[in-house]
C-alpha cells in the first residue's frame, strides 16, 4: 500500500506541467528516447546522440581527454572556494595559506586538492598530445583542433605557472623568478615580456596582483573558450578517431523490440543545402552506433568519480608544499623553476639563446605544424601507426638517453668555458648540448624518413626523441642538480 501510493505520488509529480517543463522526457526507456534526451538536455547535448563501438575502448584514447576536463573542473571549483580565503597582497598571501592551514575548515583539502589536480592537469594535457599524435588523430579534417590541442597545452601551461606565485612563500617566489628570467631571453622583446608579467624590474606586488588576475580570471576564460571550441571540433570533424577496420567492441544491446533497426530497403540522403558534406557523412552508418545513453554516458560517470576519488586521496594523504615566507635577499641554491620547466633551465645553463628561444620557438612550432606536414592516409587511429612504428618510438626513445648523458658528460669534461674562458658567446651558443642534441634529433629524424621513406615515421622519430630528451633533462633538473647547478647524486 505504501509502495503504491509512494508511485502514485512520484507519478503525479513527474506529470505535473512545472516538472515537464524543465524536464522535457522522462527516462529513457527506448533509443528514441535516448537520443530525444541527449538532443534536448543542455548538458548532454554536448555529447553525440550515438556513438561508435569502437569509441568506447579505453585502450584507443585511455580517457584522457576526459580526464583532463574533470580535472579542470575541479580546479574551477576548488579555485573560486579558495578565492574567498585569499588576498592577493604580499602582507597577507602566505599568512592566508597559513590560515587555510591551520583555520579554515577543510582548507588544507581545498587546496592541497587544487594543488595536485593542477600538475595532473599539466601531465595528462601534454599525455593526451601524446596519444593523439601516435594514433596519428590529427589527420584532415582534425588539422585545426591539434592547433588548438596545442594552444590548450600552453594555456595549462601558464595558468600552473601564474598560480605558482600566489602562495608567496620561497618556493613560489625564487621560481617564478627563475621562470620569468627564462622569458626574458627572447631578444628584442624579452626584456619587455618580463617587465609586463611582473610589474617592473623584480617579483613583488605588482607581479602577485598580475599573476592573481590571469590565474583567476584571464587565462581561465581562455581556456573555457578554447576548450568549448575544441569539444564542438571535436563532433563536427567526425568524433573521436579510431582504426576504421577493428573489430567493433562487443556490448550489451537493448532489447530488439527497443531498438531502432532500418529496413533492408532503407537508404540514406543528404539534401544538399550548400556545398560539400560535413565529415561525419559516410563516416559510420547509423545501425553501426550505439546510444551514447547509457553507453558513452555511464563510462563518463564512473570516470569522473575515480578522477574525483584520486585528486581527493592525494589531497587527504599528501600536503602541498608551503616552505618559508618569500625572502628576496635570500634565495635558495640552486633557485628552481616550476617541474615542467625544468628541462628548459637545464638547456638555458648551457645557452640562454638555444635553451631559452630556439628550442622552445622551434618546439611550439613543430607541434602546429605536424598535420600539415604529415597528410598520408594510412595508419589513421592505430597507436604508432604500424609496427614499424613501434619499432621506430621504441628506439629513439631509448637511444637518446645515452645520446644527451653522453652530450652532457662531454660538456662537463670539455666545456668550451672550462679550457677558453673568454670564448665569444656565439661560439659557446653553436657548441654546447642544447645545440648538438638540438642537430643530433633533427638529423635523426631525417636519416629515419629517408631510410623509410615516411614523413609519418620521421615525425615519430622526431617526436618520440624529443619527448624522451625533454623527460630526461627535466629529471636531472629536478634530482641532479645542486648548488651552482651542479651535479649532485640525489642520495648522497
């Protein structure tokens, strides 16, 4: 009885015209349904209504596009619960993150939880690049939304590097300082771009209060813009990329008196109301999709929650770092930039030119230029595009880590600076490591398109050496290295 009038009273409700008319189905039951609610929900109707099987395998993209979002979507929301515990003034910032400390109620959570999802961020971005750069995802018509892929690595970039500061306590200061030093090499415009981002001629107020206004407020209505328009690429260019031939995965299905099933006399036409046919035209056939609900959509939830229970157990059992308040007159030896940066201190000890404006020129624009370089068909939506691919990732990964140890071990032997101190800067420039691996990848990269005759596999080479070089020196950068920059064996 109970039971019964408890549904009656639901049922009620859920027809009521207030309910419909935020509600506009009810659940779904049947495929129409499905795709009526994904179609008229303002949330869900970012997703596709139907989705290929082949999507949904975790080994094609390991989520980590979604990844990334959730994560951004916590640090939005950590991020504005933490702007009404913080002034951003150099009398109050770190007394602020002491307050969150030790006062404020869940606020060492709060930003130790901001604080970890950000360098997750930050990781898993540049992992996503990765994955979509050796499934070869960036073909026609998906050029401009690598472009974008890019720019969003950048964006994350800078949005981790300006929230670096606003602690305000030795950390922060010495490597935001390092950080900019670092901007500042460009020339011409160097010196300016430092003077911009920090205010004047050193880290103080003005830099905090700039740093506090981009962080929190600039860059994040960037990245929301970007994002929004990498999503919509993203569904307009064909949805996610995957082998066209694989075996599709093998769910559940409705039952088949749900499901929508064309006649075997049905046929499919585009009335043509301009010019051309959008990428999704003959992309897939509708009877080859599943509903995006429940299937893309339950996989989505279940994501989020262990995106949400990881950053929530790294910020239950390891506290971000809070060192001492900021000093200028006492920086620490060797000061340090920012982890991700660190692999370009390591390149600017040798040459500030090479290590702080030709590498990262070069890297940025290689990045965006790799769809427009790389346009052969094959090998579309298949990790390292064949196993000569394997073969060619594997061995440049690993052949540069003797490559850079050996260039650096030469360096520290036969430095041009240790035997001719008074060697022209452009001579030190043209033969330091920065430089030499610099040619050493490039000519690699070259010996390996003309052995195979691949502009795809020389890009591999290229890109799977530079990675590999990038992870190492900012290894050394953050474990082997001491004062002075010197070497130091992290266990003594």
């Amino acid at each position: 009885m109970g039971e019964t009038r408890r549904g009656g009273i639901l049922d009620r409700v859920t027809s009521s015209r207030p309910w419909k008319s935020v509600f506009r189905h009810g659940y779904p039951v049947t495929d129409l349904d499905r795709m009526a609610t994904m179609f008229t929900n303002f949330f869900l109707h970012l997703l596709p209504a139907k989705v290929h099987p082949n999507s949904l395998r975790l080994t094609y993209t390991w989520a980590l596009g979604m990844a990334t979002f959730y994560l951004m979507v916590i640090l939005f929301v950590t991020g504005f619960l933490l702007m009404f515990f913080y002034i951003p003034a150099t009398d109050w910032a770190y007394h602020n993150m002491k307050d969150l400390q030790f006062a404020v109620s869940f606020g060492l959570l709060l930003r130790n939880m901001h604080r970890w999802a950000a360098h997750g961020m930050v990781a898993l971005v540049f992992l996503h690049m990765c994955r979509v750069f050796y499934t070869a995802s960036y073909r026609p018509p998906r050029e401009f939304n690598w472009v974008l892929g890019v720019l969003l690595w950048l964006v994350t970039l800078f949005l981790s590097f300006t929230g670096y500061l606003l602690p305000w306590d030795q950390l922060a200061f010495w490597a935001i300082t390092v950080g900019t030093s670092i901007a500042s090499y460009p020339p011409w415009i160097g010196e300016t771009i430092r003077v911009l981002m920090l205010g004047g001629q050193q880290v103080g107020q003005g830099a905090l209060l700039r740093f506090y206004v981009l962080h929190v407020a600039v860059l994040p209505a960037v990245l929301g813009l970007l994002v929004a328009i990498h999503f919509w690429r993203v569904r307009k260019d064909g949805g996610l990329s995957r082998p066209e031939n694989a075996a599709p995965l093998t769910v559940a299905s409705p039952a088949a008196e749900e499901r929508f099933v064309p006649g075997p006399q049905k046929t499919y036409a585009l009335v043509e109301v301009v010019s051309g046919t959008t990428p999704m035209v003959g992309a897939q056939a509708p009877e080859e999709e599943l509903p995006s609900w429940p299937y893309l959509l339950f996989r989505l939830v279940v994501l989020f929650q262990v995106v949400l229970a990881m950053t929530l157990l790294l910020g239950i059992f390891l506290n971000a770092p809070l060192e001492e308040l900021a000093n200028p007159v006492h920086p620490p030896n060797p000061a340090k930039a920012p982890w991700y940066f660190l692999g370009l201190q390591e390149l600017v000890s040798y040459s500030a030119l090479v290590g702080g404006v030709v590498v990262p020129g070069l890297l940025v624009l290689g990045l965006m230029s790799i769809p427009y370089v790389d346009r052969a068909g094959e090998g579309g939506g298949i990790w390292f595009t064949s196993r000569q691919g394997k073969r060619i990732t594997l061995w440049s990964f690993v052949g540069t880590i003797p490559f850079t140890l050996g260039l650096l071990y030469l360096n520290a032997r036969f430095g041009l600076r240790r035997f001719l101190a008074e060697v022209p800067q452009g001579v030190v420039d043209l033969l330091n490591p920065a430089t030499l691996l610099l040619v050493g990848i490039a000519a690699f990269s070259i010996l390996i398109g003309w052995r195979t005759h691949s502009r795809r596999m020389a890009a591999v080479a290229l890109f799977s050496a530079y990675l590999s070089a990038y992870v190492l020196l900012m290894i050394i950068g953050t474990f082997f290295r001491g004062p002075n920059w010197d070497w130091v064996w992290p266990w003594k």
